[in-house]
C-alpha cells in the first residue's frame, strides 16, 4: 500500500480551512498519511451508507505514530480527504472525560443503545488520551481551533 501525504504548503492551499490544518501540521512538524482505502459502512457508529474508509497515520515530530480510521463524507464520496477533513474530525477534549459525559456531548445515547454509545466514546477517549500523549496541551488547543 502506498501512503499518500497530505501536507500541502499553506500557500498553495484552497481555502482557509485547509490553511489552517496545514499550518498545524507545520507548527507541530507532523505528518498526515493515508496509509489504505476501501470501501464500506462504519456500522459501529451507526452508519447505514457506504463510505470511502481510510487508514490514517498522524505522526508528530518525536516519530510517534496515531493510527485511526476516517470515513470520509458521504457527500465527497468519491473524493481523497483533506488534512483539514481529517483533522477536524480528530478530537483531543475528552482524556479525562467519563464515557457518560462523551455520550452526552456526541449526543450518542441519541443515536444508538447505551453499549453502542459507551463503546463509541471509548473509542473517543482512546483518542483523546493518544493525542494527548503525542502533543503539548497548546498544539492541542491550537488543533481544536481548525474545527
């Protein structure tokens, strides 16, 4: 599998959003790779409609790596995702958070049963703590500005 790089330089970039995302990767001297492509349905977050799905590489300066799948919009079906696409959907907020608490902010327990729900926020706050672990609380806060 070839892994595609994400990073463009800023000022090649299309809009705001994407400069955003590409200036963190920059601040933080990261890496964005899609590392696969297939698709199919994300049925344990409630999906029904197929979904281009990828394997993500995030890799900070010290070389740590966060592995993760994104399914990309259904309404870019068809289109390779962004770094800002990606890096908007990456959620660092909740290490510290109880899975209740996440359900609740993701309006899970809406969507699907309370198992469904608390395995859903594990995966958030797995996420969380990974990020956590790979950069400053600053770089993280300036991550949770791309959104």
């Amino acid at each position: 599998m070839n892994a595609i790089n994400l990073h463009v330089p800023s000022e090649q970039c299309e809009s705001e959003y994407e400069r955003a995302a590409n200036q963190w990767l920059e601040m933080t001297d990261s890496q964005l790779h899609i590392k696969n492509h297939r698709r199919g349905v994300l049925s344990h977050w409630g999906d029904q409609q197929e979904r281009d799905l990828y394997v993500i590489q995030l890799m900070n300066r010290y070389g740590q790596v966060y592995l993760f799948d994104f399914g990309q919009s259904i309404a870019c079906r068809g289109n390779q995702p962004t770094a800002h696409d990606i890096l908007a959907c990456v959620d660092a907020e909740y290490a510290d958070s109880s899975l209740d608490d996440i359900a609740d902010a993701y309006c899970l327990m809406s969507m699907t049963s309370l198992e469904s729900a608390h395995a859903m926020a594990t995966e958030i706050k797995q996420q969380s703590k990974r990020l956590a672990e790979m950069y400053t609380p600053d770089e993280l806060e300036a991550l949770t500005d791309i959104r």
